[in-house]
C-alpha cells in the first residue's frame, strides 16, 4: 500500500499557549508546556494508549531537540464496511522563530518522505503536514506550527488499527530521533 506524505499551508491562525476546550465531541485539555520537562509527556491525556506518542512528546520536550510540542489528539472508530480507522495529530513547531516557516517545514516533510520509502509500512493511510501561522505572545518574530495528520484505516479491529497507528507514529519519533538540525544561536521559544 502506498503511503501519502503531503504537505499544505492553513491560513487559520493558532494561538499559543491555548486554554482548555470542551465541546459536544471532544475535549481538548489546552496546551502543556513540556519543554525541558520530559517526565512530564508520559501524562499527556490525549496520549494514552499510543506509547509511541508519548515518546515522539518526550523527544520535542528534550532540552537539545530543536522543537517543542503544541498539541495531540487521535480519535478511533468503526467505519461503514465494519473496519476501523484511527486519525490524529501531533502539533509542534521549530523552538527558535528564525527557523519556524514553510519552507523547513516543507524540507522535514520531503526528508521523512524518502525515510519512509525505505521502511515497510501497512494498513496506513497518510501522513498530512498543515503548516499554518502561530502567535505566541512573548516572541516579536512571525511563527508557523506544523500539525502533522496521520490516518490508518480499513483495520480489522479497533486494537490492530491503534496499534498500526501507534507504528505509525514510531516512524515519526525516530525520524525526529535522529534528525540532525544545525545549531542556531538565534533566540529561542522556550530556554532552557
């Protein structure tokens, strides 16, 4: 099965940090400040039952990783055929203003697309990267965010569809793992 990795702008701005969120559907617990503080991602709510999720969080909140973690949600259902599909979200950006833009965002995308070529993927649907314009109130310089989609579906069950899900995620973190940035002096979001 081929697997899409796309990228896309959205003109919607994000605000961070964001309060909580209760709606109808779902619940958004608002945004958590895990840089620097890597216990802290294994309390995450939206990433329970996705370890894999929990350590791509962990990962952005190192001291020496060069983004921070914005936001997550992933939710599970049983489609019309009687399979499952799961779709989320991880949301982060560059730590350092100068570096967060469409273009190194477009860069990681088209970098973890030829990584994954050489993987062996299953039961996975995409990987979407929707940069879009973020405000963060103490820093001058102009932001994107990038929230990153994935979607698996057409899974026999919900637990083999979480877990192919969770995979999917894995490739993510240890892209990121061993993603090399060069060091900036620039300022950054949050200092260590």
């Amino acid at each position: 099965m081929k697997v899409d990795n796309y990228i896309v702008t959205d003109d919607r701005v994000r605000y961070v940090p964001y309060q909580i969120d209760i709606r109808a559907d779902s619940m958004g617990y608002g945004f958590i400040d895990l840089k620097n503080r890597p216990s802290e991602a294994m309390k995450v709510v939206e990433a329970r039952e996705l370890p894999e999720l929990q350590l791509l969080l962990r990962e952005f909140s190192l001291p020496s990783n060069p983004f921070f973690s914005i936001g997550c949600e992933k939710a599970a259902w049983k489609q019309d055929n009687g399979r499952y599909s799961v779709r989320g979200y991880v949301e982060f950006s560059f730590n350092f203003p100068v570096l967060a833009n469409f273009q190194n965002y477009e860069t990681l995308q088209k970098d973890f697309g030829q990584a994954i070529k050489k993987k062996k993927v299953t039961g996975l649907s995409y990987f979407e990267w929707r940069v879009a314009p973020m405000i963060i109130p103490w820093v001058k310089e102009g932001m994107h965010s990038c929230t990153l989609w994935i979607k698996v579906s057409d899974i026999p069950s919900r637990d083999l569809a979480l877990r192919r899900y969770n995979k999917a995620v894995g490739l993510l973190t240890s892209y990121f793992k061993d993603l090399d940035i060069p060091h900036t002096t620039q300022s950054k979001v949050f200092e260590n």
